[in-house]
C-alpha cells in the first residue's frame, strides 16, 4: 500500500493562532493608543500646553521624544510574538504531547505550523513597527533613515531572543521562576560585559555632562546595529527557528 | 485499508526504562471488540499505549494497527484512530464550535455534523469554553471529537478515571453503539474494573511490565474462582494449585485458575465465582504468594 502523507494542517494554524488573538488585539490597541499619545504631545509642544515650557526643557523634550514615540510602540508590535509563544508551556504537558502523537500530522510538520505562525506574527510586528517609524518621523520631522531601519531591526532581533529564549530557559528548568532568574542572569552579563570595557570612560563623561554619557552608549547601539543591518532578517529566523525545534527535539529525547 | 482480524496485534513488545522495563507484551484486540486493558499504577499500561501511538521507540517487538504496521503506515492508521485520555488535551480557551473547525482542518474525514449531533446528545454549549466544562463534560467532548471522524480504532487511556458513575454509564452506552459496527474496536485501558466487566469483550492483565494473563473475558471469569476456607482447609490446598492467598486471621481466600479442576480436587470448599478486581488483586501478588 502507498504511504500516505501526512494530514492537511490548516486547522493545526488556527490553534497556534486563536490564543494569540486576544494579546494580538490588546498590544496593538495599546501601541496604537501610544502614537496617539505621542501625536498629542508633539501638538501640545507646537501650539499647546508644553510650548509654554521653559526653553532648556522644551528643547530636551525635543530631543529625547523622538526615539521614544519611534521605538517604543514598535517594539510592543514585534513584542507580540511573545503570545504566540505562551502557547507553548501548554504543549509539553504529556497529555498534549499523547495527543498530537494520535493526530495524522508528523511532529516536523507541527513544529513547523508554530515556526510559521510566530514568524508571521513577528513580521506584521516589524512591518507595524516600520509604519510607526515612519509616521513619527514625519510627525517629528526626523529623517527616517537606514539608521532607524537598523535600528528597528535590531529591536526585532532582540525580541526573537527574548521570547525564543525565555522560553527555552522555562522548558529546561521546567519552572517558570527558575527560567526568568537564569535568564535574568544571562541578560545581565550581556549588559554587563559590554559596559564594563566602556565604564571608566562612561563614569568621566557621566560626571561632566550626563548627556554625554548616554550619548555615548546610543552612539554604540547605533554603530552595532547599523553594522549588524544585513544580518537581521536571517537571525530572527534563526532565533525564532532554534527556539522552536530544541525544545522540540528536548521534549522527543525526553520521550525517549 | 488492508483486510485484517485483529485491530491491534503486538509482539514482543519490549521497551528498557532505568528501573522499569515493559518485558515481551504480545496480546491481540480482535476487530469489532473491546478489549479491557488493566493494571495497577505503574504497571505499563500507558508506556504500551504510548507505544501504540508512536510517542516511544521500542526496543524490540512489532505492532500492527488495522492490519497495518504502525511505523511504515503511520498516518493511514492514524487517520483511522482516535485517542481519548483522562485529562483534555485541548486548550482550554476553545469552544466545541473552535475544536469543530480545527479538527475539520486536521482529519480528512471529519464530519461536522456527526460532531454536532454528540454535542446536542451530551447536551455540550457548543460556544462555551470548554475549561469551563465539568471533568464529565469534557471527557464527553473528547469522546465527541473522537467518535467524529470516522475512527475504527479508539484508544482509551484511564478516560473513564475520576468520572461519576452516571456519567461513566452513560460512557459505557456510547460505546456499546458504537462497536455495533463489527468494524469498530475500542482498547480500553483502566483500572476501573467494574466498568470493564460491563463493556468488555477480552482482557488483558499486565503488571510491572509483565502480561499476567490475557483472554476473552467471560472465558477468564469462567476459569478462575475463589477458595474461601478456614486456616486449616488452607494448610491442605496443594501451593501450585492456586495463583495467590490472602491470609486473614479467620481465614484464607485462594484465587484458582482452573475453577473445574478446583472444584474436583477440593470438592468440599467453598469455590465462587470472582470479578476481575479480585483477578487483578492476586495475580499482582502472585509472586508473595501469601500476603494479606
């Protein structure tokens, strides 16, 4: 008899889908509500309540604003991704898992469905974050430039890491405590071991002019991740991939 | 579909854990039956059925699922196979009407109004998240889902564990009509014997990854029975006659495996007939031999 492949999969992508939905609706109402936000603040700052402000901090304002109303609402798009993941505590139950074992649709094909689904979130995630991006800039009158292309690419890389590798950590220590102490611990040392090598220099600038300071570290980010620009796209696949298919192929050895 | 005789044919089936090992299990579910699959907690029962499903790799042995072997057909067979467990494995934020439309885009065969029809017969809100369910309501919306998709093989795994009585009755009719399809067969495991004893066709007992004893039901319960006698009939019942003893400080109860052969042999002791619990209860310790 002919083998026969395995089962359509549709209905495998509106399961990974339909939990998202409700944190999908929520952060984007939320992201959306901060450009709106930040629309406002920009019009009080031309002709309302905070032009009144003094100069030197109508000027700071000037300055500082920008990035935020840029990245922050961006960053909560591409954050979605992280619903797409909460599924996946539930799927290592061993109920869950004799489940898929009895549905007509090989494991690879399931792992897959979920790769998919998160990287399509992800991706509207980046493309809202762009749109933002590009809005603010107008609204800010900030060239929208391959700086905050990079930028934003990078806001996205660090997200894929976050959510992938938050919750491989929960499925190692199979403990939702453990997994944010040892991730705690990893972010930690990164942000550690890049500013110690910068810190005496950082603390001079930091006692003369505070601005300076953090000038510097944004000068640094920016370098980064305008170097780091053609390497993006492939590692948040990668990121997002690996996420997904350790910890399936960690829950098939433990099967084992 | 390969014609065939048996829903399930297991040989040999062997599978090494550190400090467990399910050890040779061959047992048959002919088509158009239900076998009562039963051992205590850590007996094997769930690492065979796992076995079934694909979940673990044996070491040695083959497994035949509707005539087919269930690692080259793997999706024919499971196409043709549902599974029903005692927790639901479903997210609980799904309605009946979501699992509907999900499952209508994992089987081929599924039948939506089938589907429908279980919901309105278990009385299930079809737009209720079915967290909300009692333990009997989504146990029913399982078995829902399972008996709508045209399925020849259930495979049943504690489902009826933690249940009511009404609710498992109610179980029991629903498989009842369905096996009156003889192409139809269920494997049942549980250690709730006495719905086994209502439904089943043929048992197979195993403990410690071991088979006691497999066969047709009313065949097992026919062939053994119980010696009730006082301590010094005891002293007089030959050891290998009997599978296991329990002393009691009045008495002693023996399990027998040839009821016929016992009754010629210790013509004046009391011999009854004995439920499949009891069954279970002394091959479990037939290796005391005595215990209490």
């Amino acid at each position: 008899m002919e083998k026969r492949k395995s089962a359509p999969i549709w209905g495998l992508f509106y399961r990974e889908f339909y939990p998202t939905l409700k944190e999908l609706v929520a952060c984007y109402a939320v992201g959306i509500a901060l450009c709106i936000v930040f629309y406002l603040i920009k019009l009080s700052m031309e002709i309302g309540n905070l032009a009144n402000m003094s100069g030197g901090n109508l000027e700071m304002l000037k300055m500082t604003l920008p990035g935020y109303a840029i990245y922050l609402p961006g960053v909560l798009f591409m954050a979605e991704v992280n619903g797409s993941m909460s599924a996946f505590q539930f799927e290592m139950t061993p109920k869950f898992r004799c489940f898929t074992a009895s549905i007509p649709v090989s494991e690879w094909k399931f792992v897959g469905v979920k790769f998919l689904t998160s990287a399509s979130i992800l991706v509207v995630g980046i493309l809202a974050a762009f749109l933002n991006a590009a809005i603010m800039c107008s609204i800010y009158d900030v060239a929208f430039d391959k700086t905050i292309i990079a930028n934003l690419l990078l806001c996205a890389v660090g997200v894929s890491i976050v959510c992938a590798g938050l919750y491989l950590f929960n499925y190692l220590f199979r403990s939702p405590m453990a997994a944010v102490i040892a991730y705690l611990v990893v972010m930690y040392g990164v942000v550690i071991g890049w500013m110690v090598p910068h810190f005496e220099e950082i603390e001079q600038l930091a006692t003369e002019n505070e601005m300076d300071a953090v000038s510097l570290i944004l000068e640094d980010i920016t370098d980064f991740s305008t170097a780091f620009l053609p390497f993006s796209v492939p590692c948040i696949i990668a990121v997002l991939w690996l996420g997904w298919v350790l910890c399936a192929l960690l829950a098939k050895r433990r099967e084992k | 579909m390969a014609n065939y005789e048996n829903a399930i044919e297991i040989k040999g089936l062997t599978k090494k854990y550190d400090g467990f090992t399910l050890d040779n299990i061959s047992f048959n579910v002919p088509k158009g039956s239900i076998m009562g699959f039963i051992g205590q907690n850590g007996a094997g029962k769930t690492t065979t059925i796992r076995a079934l499903l694909g979940i673990i790799r044996f070491d040695s042995g083959s497994i035949n699922m509707l005539g087919l072997d269930n690692r080259e057909h793997e999706y024919e067979i499971k196409e043709q196979i549902a599974a029903v467990f005692d927790e639901l494995p479903f997210q609980e934020m799904f309605t009946a009407k979501q699992l509907s439309i999900m499952m209508g885009g994992i089987y081929r065969d599924w039948d939506k109004v089938t589907f429908e029809k279980y919901l309105d017969r278990f009385q299930l809100p079809a737009r209720k998240k079915c967290g909300k369910f009692s333990k009997g309501m989504k146990m029913k919306l399982q078995i829902a889902a399972a008996l709508s998709h045209n399925a020849k093989l259930l495979i049943m795994d504690e489902a009826t564990t933690g249940l009511d009585p009404v609710v498992r009755n109610e179980i029991l009719d629903i498989f009842r009509e369905y096996l009156q399809n003889e192409e139809r067969s269920i494997l049942m495991s549980s250690h709730i014997t006495s719905d086994l004893e209502k439904i089943a066709d043929s048992v197979t007992f195993i403990d410690r990854g071991k088979l006691l004893l497999s066969g047709y039901k009313d065949d097992v319960l026919d062939t053994h029975a119980m010696i009730r006698c006082s301590k010094s009939d005891y002293a007089e019942i030959d050891k290998a006659d009997f599978i296991s003893a329990r002393l009691t400080d009045f008495g002693a109860e023996v399990m027998v495996a040839d009821r016929e052969a016992a009754k010629k042999k210790y013509s004046g002791a009391l011999i009854e007939k004995t439920t499949l619990e009891e069954i279970m209860l002394f091959y479990v310790n037939a290796a005391k031999k005595e215990w209490n």
